[in-house]
C-alpha cells in the first residue's frame, strides 16, 4: 500500500469536491476496519451504526499491524472515548450554550452552571477528555474533565450571541499565552534533531546565529501548560537552557537545588 | 513514469517544520545541499499544492512558507502536513479524465465503452481525447485502489462507485462515523490514512448540513502531538508490506546521529549527491513507534551485524527486495522480541533493575506523580509506598533511554539503583543547577 497513490491526487480531490462527489479508497476502508477493531469503537458508535459499517466492511482486508508495529514509551490507553463526547460536540456544532453540572477534585458539587462550549480536548499526556468553556457567571474559562461531569443540557443562544462569545473566547485563549526561550547548547547542537523532534508538539520559533552557531527555540504556549513545559525542558536536561522565562528559569533553578537536596548534596 | 517517493520533499517539508524560520533561503538551501534555485522552485511548487488543497487557507503569495504551514495548536484540526500525501503529479489530462469517469459511475453502474463516450464528451477541448484501452487501464487502476467495484453479471461489465461506506449512513451516523475517525486518527498510529477519511467524511458532512450553523466538523482539540510524525509515515507501509511478505529491503542510509544530519555543517542527507548516504539491504523485522519522540524506528536483521536499527526519517529510496524462508523469518524476529522486550525504547543492550523513589506531591494535593508514573512508567512496579512517597521498580535493557523519563520528574525523583545511574543524575542536577546559577538571588 502506497501512500502516494495518483487517486489521492489534489486536483482529483479538488474536482471531486466541486461536484459534490465522494470517494473512498481501499486503503481507508481498511485502516477504518481495523480501528473498528479498538475497544474504543463500541462507545463511539451505536450498535446499529457499528453493525452497519462492520458489515459494509465485509471482505475488506483491514491494514494488518499487529505483531509488525511496537509502540514504546506510550501513556497506558485508559480512556480514548467518552460518552459525554456526542452530546456535547453536538451542542458546540449547533453553536448554543449549555448547563453543566460536575463535581471538583474536592468533592464539591455544582449544578446548572451555565456557559459557552469552545471545544473538546484530549490530553495526549493524560490520556483523558476536557472541555474548554466560558462560564457566564464567574466570567471564566473553564477545562473541565468530562469524567468529572454529571449533567449536559443545551440551552439555545442567537446567532449574533454565539458569533459574540467565539471572539471573547478567543481574547481570553490569546491573553493566556505566554513564551519561554530555550537555547541549544552548543555542544549538543548534533543533537538538535532529537531536539527538535520533542519541542516540535509546541508552537515555536527558531532562532539561528550563524557566528556563535547557536540555536535559539522560542516556545509559546498556554500559562496553564508550563508545567509541561517544564518537564519537557527537565527531560532534556543539559542539552538545553531557559534563557528567557523568568518563573521558568526559577522554577528549573528550584528543581536542581531540590534534587540534589534527596540525593543529600545540598 | 518513474515511481515518485518523495524523499525530497518529505526531508525539505520535514526540516522546514522542525526549524521553523531558523534560517534564510542560502542557510537552508546550504544546509540541504541544493541551489537557492532549487529551493525557490520546491517551495514554489508546495505553496501551489497546499493552496489549492486548502483553499480557505489565509494565503499571499508574499507570505513565507515556513509561516504558511508553521503549527498553530488552537487551528490544528486538520493536519496541514497531510498536503504532501496530495501531492503526487499528475497530468492534467487524466486527472481530469478519473475525475469525469468518477462523476459518470456515480449515477449508476457503467459499461467500459459507455464510459469512454461519456468521457469524450466532457473532456476540455484541447485536451487528448482517450481511447479504449486508455479508459480500461483507468477502470483497472481504480478498481485495484477500490474507488470503484465490478458489478456482478455478465459482460460487457459493469463498473459503479464504491462509496456506500458514506452513502448509506444518515446524517447523525456519518456525524458518530467522523467523531470515531478524527479521535482515532489523531490518538492512533498509524494515522494518515485516517486523515485521508476523515478529509471526505468532513466535505460530505458539510454538504449534507443544512442548518447551516457553525462548523459540525471541528470540535476537538488533542494536546499535544508531534506535528510532524505523519511525514515519517510515509514509507512505514512499505515497510510493512514488506515485513508481511518476508521480503528484505534496500535503501539509502542517512543516520541522524552522524556528521550529515542538518545539524551539522556540511549537511544533509538528501539533496547531497548520493554516494554520501550508506547502501543497506536487510531483513526488516518490526517498526516501532516512540511515543516519547515521536519518530518512527525500523529493526532488522543482518546475517553479518545482527540485529540493526534505522529511523525511518534517515531512510530514503526505500525498495522491496528478495524474499527469506519463513522459517528464517521467524527465527530472527523470535529472537529480536526476546531482545526488546525490556526495552524503554528499542535499546537492546544487556537488563539492568532501576529503583527509583518518588516523592508525592503536598499533602492537600492531588497525587498527580503517581499517576504520571502508573501512566507512563510501562511495565515497572510500585513496589512500596508510605505516606509520602513510593518505590518504583523497573528490569530495563540499559539506563539511557529511561533516563530521560525520570529525569523530567524533577526533584520529585531520586534514582536509588545503579549506583552508576545515580551518580549520573547528581552530576547533571549539578550542572543544571549551574546553568540558572545567577538567578540565584531572586529566588
């Protein structure tokens, strides 16, 4: 199987898509066939629905991986789908609000809280569901863990309304970003690519000073994502330094002192 | 035609994602080992297929590439690098032709000939018109890639579209369909052909929507991923077929670790002359994916190395060659499970035990520690725990890989076994700790 088919061909797409014609290839229905195959795919889809698609797949050869491909140094799967997914993405679809009732980490109930879905997102780390909203009241934005919820409803908004709040949504996601300067050592600029690789889940910008040889990466990412950040920054070790990012920096230098402190090197 | 892989433009597509802006057109092109010329013309012909491909992109012609499809997390439902699965070429002529042969055998089931005259009649005037035989290897091109299906009967045969995957799905079941597609696409390896999918479920869902509110197609976020691993999995299906059918495989080696990587100066792999790549023929056994880097690995066998290990992103004009004994075959892959089945990664040097106490965050929060460890930490144990922290333990092929791992916990990990590996981990806090030295101060 050939990723590069001529059938996948732009121009066909592109013609295709403009008179309204769908087409699938054997290499999707049978990539489609062995995803039906993850634990996962029962939760997703209505017994009729699966029923349906396992029987249009009937006689196709699904793309066989197993015993050929490895994952190594994978998060274990605890949760790949969750059931308040086909409510709540049909709400942000149809662009209304809703009310959410969920429980805190404390144990604290809430009900009926009202609010403005903005998407649904998968911690790839945690292997976990959250959804991202604005909450009217405490004029907030809010990451809730869907296993945290107990409760959806959908409440109707205007069209002008909704248009409204994407874009204070927006305001608030860009207001919480912020960015930290790591620079390359030197010495392990034979590593960059490796380096590279495990900045590259991030937005970034990079730096090159030819003179000194030296690469700067400028990472930008949510304030509430530093945590990550940092453990990205920790795994590398010498290979790279903070050079701009204050509480980073900080924090790094805290982690060291603490560190050496177990090993009874303070 | 000659088979296109797309070694050149996956390393140039590659590069141009993992550097983002790092260098001008001359440091680029220097480093790829091309001519500013080439490198003008590559980016000109990538800009053509990513703006045709993504229309509702935000696109001037002066806007720098590197921005075009640099990675942005809040816009990252689709896949931008999927472009480059688009990009085979194509003449004009006979993308036109599969497109109208398509359009006809969407309305009902066709005969060759019937075909040929529906075709001629819609083809663009200056346009070669096909014959027969043209229309027949067309027919048998798309029934090999399964876009379309013989009907059962008599001759002459019928051909119709097979597509009833979408066709006969309600709204609400294509919509549950694409929800399944897009999360497994992007929490699943391999995943490209499942972009591919959920490409034509997104415009069918959108053509059928009426409501005419919002986008059904783009609720969900995934934070976060290594943008650019669907490039490298672009040649991960040869390599499958190729292990499926115990055949070996011949390509040209450029390792990243050496010298050539574009780390370097006289750089890189690719788009240098040939002869500085290495010449491999081997029996590929399995692929690996690491997830703590993203990037993809190839394991084989060489009668006279042993087992060997290429990433794939250093792999180029990959071929299929001569076929081994199963009995051979499966001989050298028993042997290599046994090597790697302690590996962290795909290290298949000798097991060591690594202990490790982890120390529980404060009192009133949440244990989020020993769950990383319980997530991540694969096949190792806890095997104590008291109030404030707990022991993990762990057989390993070598410290190296795992090293990384334990490192990124900070100080809430103390390496106890090896000594040597805790002896590594004093020295490096060392030197980290001199690094933020003169923040000293204000801390």
């Amino acid at each position: 199987m050939n990723p590069f088919e001529k059938i996948f061909n732009y121009g066909i797409i592109s013609r295709l898509e403009a008179t309204g014609i769908c087409m699938i290839t054997a290499h999707e229905r049978g990539w489609l066939k062995a995803m039906l195959q993850h634990p996962a795919a029962p939760d997703a889809l209505t017994p009729e629905t699966l029923s349906k698609l396992q029987q249009l797949l009937d006689g196709e050869m699904a793309i066989g991986i197993e015993g050929i491909m490895v994952e190594k140094a994978r998060s274990m799967e605890r949760q790949v789908y969750h059931s308040h997914l086909r409510p709540l993405r049909r709400i942000i679809g149809s662009r209304n609000g809703m009310a959410l009732s969920y429980a805190i980490r404390s144990g604290k109930l809430y009900t009926g809280q009202e609010g403005f879905p903005y998407k649904l997102e998968y911690s790839m780390v945690k292997r976990e569901w959250y959804i991202i909203w604005y909450h009217f009241k405490n004029r907030m934005m809010m990451s809730t863990k869907l296993d945290k919820i107990t409760g959806i409803s959908e409440l109707p908004l205007e069209d002008d309304q909704s248009e409204r709040l994407s874009v204070q949504i927006q305001a608030r996601l860009n207001k919480r970003r912020i960015s930290a300067a790591v620079q390359v050592m030197p010495e392990y600029n034979r590593e960059l690519s490796r380096i590279l690789y495990a900045f590259s889940c991030f937005e970034k910008d990079v730096d090159y000073d030819p003179d000194a040889d030296c690469y700067t990466i400028t990472l930008s990412f949510s304030n509430n994502d530093s945590e990550y950040v940092l453990s990205k920054i920790r795994f590398l070790g010498k290979r790279v330094k903070i050079v701009d990012g204050g509480m980073l920096q900080r924090r790094m230098y805290e982690s060291a002192t603490k560190a050496l402190e177990r090993y009874g090197m303070a | 035609m000659a088979k296109e892989s797309f070694d050149k433009e996956i390393q140039f597509l590659r590069m141009l994602v993992l550097t983002s802006g790092a260098y001008s057109r001359q440091q680029f092109a220097s480093r790829l080992g091309i001519s500013v010329h080439t490198f003008d013309k590559t980016i000109k012909r990538l800009k053509d297929i990513v703006s045709t491909v993504h229309q509702g992109l935000p696109y001037e012609q002066s806007k720098e590439f590197a921005e075009t499809i640099c990675y942005s997390y809040y816009d990252s439902t689709d896949p931008l690098l999927l472009f480059l699965f688009r990009a085979k070429s194509l003449k004009e002529s006979e993308s036109q032709r599969i497109s109208l042969l398509l359009a006809a055998m969407q309305e009902r089931p066709l005969t060759a000939m019937e075909l040929l005259d529906a075709c001629c009649s819609s083809l663009d005037a200056g346009l070669p018109m096909p014959d027969e035989k043209t229309v027949r290897s067309d027919l048998k091109y798309m029934e090999a890639v399964g876009v379309i299906k013989r009907e059962p009967g008599p001759r002459p045969y019928r051909y119709r579209i097979h597509n009833d995957l979408i066709r006969e799905l309600s709204h609400e079941e294509l919509l549950d369909l694409y929800d399944f597609v897009d999360i497994m696409a992007n929490t699943q390896v391999p995943s490209v052909q499942g972009y591919l999918l959920r490409d034509g479920l997104k415009k069918q869902i959108s053509r059928s929507h009426r409501s005419g509110r919002g986008d059904v197609t783009e609720p969900y976020l995934y934070k976060y991923h290594y943008y650019s691993r669907i490039l490298d999995e672009a040649h991960l299906f040869t390599l499958l077929d190729c292990i499926r059918q115990r055949r070996k495989v011949s390509f040209l080696y450029f390792s990243p670790k050496s010298a050539r990587s574009y780390a370097a100066r006289s750089t890189n792999p690719l788009f240098e002359r040939e002869s500085e790549g290495r010449q491999e023929s081997t029996l590929p056994l399995k692929v690996v994916y690491d997830h703590q880097y993203g990037r993809w690995y190839l394991l084989a066998y060489d009668t006279r190395q042993g087992i060997r290990k290429y990433r794939l992103e250093g792999m180029t004009a990959i071929a299929a060659g001569e076929s081994v004994a199963e009995e051979q075959f499966v001989k050298r892959r028993g042997e290599l499970e046994e090597k790697i089945r302690h590996s962290w990664l795909i290290d298949t040097g000798r097991p060591v035990t690594v202990r490790a106490r982890f120390y529980n965050p404060g009192h009133s929060m949440p244990n989020f520690i020993k769950e990383r460890v319980l997530l991540q930490g694969q096949w190792g144990r806890i095997t104590d725990e008291d109030e404030n922290s707990f022991t993990y333990e762990i057989v390993v092929n070598g410290t190296i890989e795992i090293k990384p791992w334990l490192r990124s916990f900070g100080s809430s990990c103390e390496v106890l076994e090896p000594t040597a590996l805790r002896l590594e981990m004093i020295t490096e806090w060392k030197e980290l700790q001199t690094y933020y030295e003169s923040l000293r101060e204000n801390i």
